[in-house]
C-alpha cells in the first residue's frame, strides 16, 4: 500500500502525472471534499462521493465542460459538456450513428494492423511503445472507422495529445494547446463537408445523417462529436494499451497466464481500468449548493472528480493498491458512470484485447530500457508520452 503523505493536493504539482496515488490517499483519509484555494477547485476523492456526483447531473454539471483546463469552444456544445434534455439529444443521435453497425467486424483489421506492427516492433529489438505500437494501432484502426484519413500516426497522435495536455507553467492552457485543437477541427471539417457531399459508409457519414423524430447534428455538433472520438479514440485508448502494457510488464506471473491463455486478457483490461486508467480526472461545475463532509460547495465552483482515486478506495475494492487479475474489479469507474459514461467502452475493450493478446503472442518477454521515461503533462489523464521496451 502506498504511504499517506501530508501535503496539499495540486494538480499541477510535477509528480502528478507519474504518481497520483499518495496524493489519492491522502485526500482519501485526510480530506474528502478538498478544496484547493490557490486555483479555486474541490477534489472529491472517494468512491462513493465520486459515483454519487456522477449520477447527480442536476448538482454536477457539465455544461461549463468536463477538461478541468477546458478547451475555448466545446463548451455547452458536444457530449461530455452539455447536461440533459441538450445531452439526451446529443447522446442519442451520437449513439444511432455510433450503435448502427456491430464493431465485431473490426477485429480482423485490428489483428492484422496488430500484428504487423508487433512484426515491427520485433525486428526492432529495442522499441517505443506508444510510437511503435499503440498509437499506430489506435490510427490505423479508428481513423478508417470514423471515416478520416490515416494520417501519419505520430502527426495526428502529436496534436492530440497536445490539444489535451496541460501547460504546468501558466496552471492551464497556452496558445500552441489551443492552436493543436484547432488543428484538429479544421482537418475534421474538411471531412466532414466531403461526407456531406459524398457520403460514405463511416462514422462521420452516420453522425451527419443520424436522425430521430427528424432531428439531426448541426455542422457544429458533427464537428465536436467527431472531435471527442478523435481525442478518445486516439489519445485515450492509446494511452489506455500503454498503461496496459506496462502493467503487463510490471506483473510477470500474471503476463505468462495470459500468455498461455489469451482468454483471461478481458480481465486483466478490466482489472488495468480499475487500477490506473488513462481517464484518471474529469470535472464538473457545482450548479445547486450541496453540503459534504461538513463543506458547502457552492454553485459555480469546479469539482475535480478523481475516477482514479475512487478506483483505489479501500472502502470499495480490498487490498486496492494490488495489481490482481482475478479480482472481477465490478463498478469501477475506469469509463465513468451516469449520463456521461464512456460511448467508445465496448470498443475500446475490443480493439485492446486484440492488440494486446497480438503483442503477447509475438513479444512474451520485454523489459523497460529505462524507468525515468516521460509522461503526458495533463490534469485529466495519465499516460506515458513513451514507453521504452526492449525484448528479451
Ligand atoms: C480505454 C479507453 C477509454 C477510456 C479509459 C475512456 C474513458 C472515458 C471516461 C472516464 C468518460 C467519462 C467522462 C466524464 O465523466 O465526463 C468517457 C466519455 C466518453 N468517451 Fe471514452 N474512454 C475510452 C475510449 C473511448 C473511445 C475509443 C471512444 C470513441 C471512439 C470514446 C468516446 C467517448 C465519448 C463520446 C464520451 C462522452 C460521453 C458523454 O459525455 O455522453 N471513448 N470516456
């Protein structure tokens, strides 16, 4: 178990990206509702505290959007920053164009861009896998899935991990962030009036068409919607296998079972969701006045929700701090909960069992090169910018 340690919580501190998880605790124990004065935000820390604000929209709002460093535009305007009736609309038009087709068809591509890159990776010996592996799976595979170009993957993964990092500097966002989004949107809006004229059968397609009781997406709409795959699709998920991986890496009894039995992956993806997913912090903006732990939180204050803290609650899961694939890790909040919980799960849990069980085949035995290597400045998520392997 990781020691209590006694300092104020901040997000922007430098080990924050590294290892949250004393800090966790120490909000845990110490100080369930935090509030952070010098940047003005509550942390809640607790499973339960946690799970309740996500099924309480009404308090909990996402309107002023969910990045606690939010990008100038998404919000009150995509899933993610919108609250119900205006997130129903949105989730449901997102969800017909998103449900229509059964994403097992995906497997096979996701196996073949898997194995080739594996292939790679092997005759490398020595290999990133962020650059080498999971980025380029993520684009290969999810790109063609929403009907955009396959750009070069370190090109596109670049911006978007950009678009969601975190300038610890100014405690916030900067230009070249916000330029990265941009980027992003005009690349996305090129597309999107392309599909307009010339339809095709991809997700942009379907999320352009997608009509209930003859309500459609505006152009806007397509592009954030879209925008919110790209980041998730690419930069979640992607992060999500790398952190996967290295916990392949630092649990060898558990890499050798399912080396051996490739149908235990589902639950070492669940169990890696619970212990340290990429989705590590999401934010939400007090809209009625709530009393907890003994503090008023009042309308218009930001609240960090600290998915990745609940997800270690002892008072939810035993022995939290153990890495443990038998553990049917059930309720964790690895893709949220509530109105919000993540639309890309069942496709995320897809393509990383593929792409994992692949790298497994090829590439039993791999070993970190160095341990000081560099991770994502951000203070939603966590994942490794590179992880070095090499094989042995
Ligand atoms: C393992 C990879 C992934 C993780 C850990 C993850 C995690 C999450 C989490 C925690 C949320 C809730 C955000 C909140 O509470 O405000 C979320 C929302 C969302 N995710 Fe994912 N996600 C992943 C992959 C994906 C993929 C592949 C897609 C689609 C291509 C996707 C699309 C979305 C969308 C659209 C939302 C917003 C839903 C809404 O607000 O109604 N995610 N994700």
């Amino acid at each position: 178990m990781s020691k209590p340690i006694s300092k104020p919580f901040d997000l922007y501190a430098a080990d924050i990206d590294r290892d949250p998880f004393p800090m966790y605790e120490w909000l845990r124990e110490e100080q369930p509702a935090y509030w952070n004065d010098r940047d003005k935000y509550w942390v809640l820390s607790r499973y339960e505290d946690v799970f309740n604000a996500t099924q309480d929209w009404e308090t909990f709002s996402s309107a002023n959007g969910n990045l606690i460093d939010e990008i100038p535009g998404r919000t009150n305007a995509t899933l993610g920053t919108t609250d119900p009736p205006r997130h129903d609309r949105l989730r449901a038009l997102a969800q017909a164009a998103f449900m229509k087709k059964n994403f097992e068809y995906i497997t096979g591509p996701t196996r073949e861009v898997a194995a080739e890159a594996a292939r790679a990776c092997k005759a490398k010996g020595t290999f990133d896998f962020v650059a080498d592996y999971s980025s380029t799976i993520t684009v290969k595979v999810l790109m063609p899935l929403m009907g955009l170009p396959v750009l070069e993957p370190s090109t596109i993964r670049n911006k978007v991990v950009l678009a969601i990092s975190t300038d610890r500097q100014t405690r916030g966002r900067n230009e070249e962030l916000n330029a990265a989004f941009k980027w992003m949107t005009d690349f996305i809006s090129t597309e999107v009036e392309k599909r307009r004229r010339n339809p095709q059968d991809d997700l942009v397609t379907r999320l352009a068409e997608a009509e209930i009781d003859g309500d459609r997406l505006s152009d806007k709409e397509v592009l954030l919607t879209t925008a919110t795959f790209v980041m998730a699709g690419v930069e979640s998920l992607s992060s999500f296998m790398t952190t996967l991986a290295l916990n392949m890496h630092d649990n060898r009894e558990a890499r050798a079972r399912i080396f051996a039995d490739p149908k235990l992956m589902p639950q070492a993806i669940e169990e890696s969701l619970r212990y340290n997913t990429s989705a590590q912090r999401f934010k939400r903006t007090i809209a009625r006045e709530i009393e907890l732990h003994g503090k008023t939180l009042r309308p218009g204050e930001r609240v960090v929700m600290a998915y990745g803290s609940a997800n270690r609650d002892r008072r939810k899961f035993d022995n939290p701090d153990i890495y443990d694939i038998d553990r049917n890790p059930r309720g964790h909040l690895g893709f949220g909960s509530g109105k919000h919980v993540c639309l890309g799960s069942q496709l995320a849990r897809m393509v990383s069992e593929v792409a994992m069980n692949e790298f497994l085949a090829q590439i039993p035995e791999f070993q970190l090169t160095k341990t000081d290597f560099p991770w994502v400045p951000s203070s939603n998520f966590r994942s490794p910018r590179e992880l070095p392997f090499k094989i042995m």
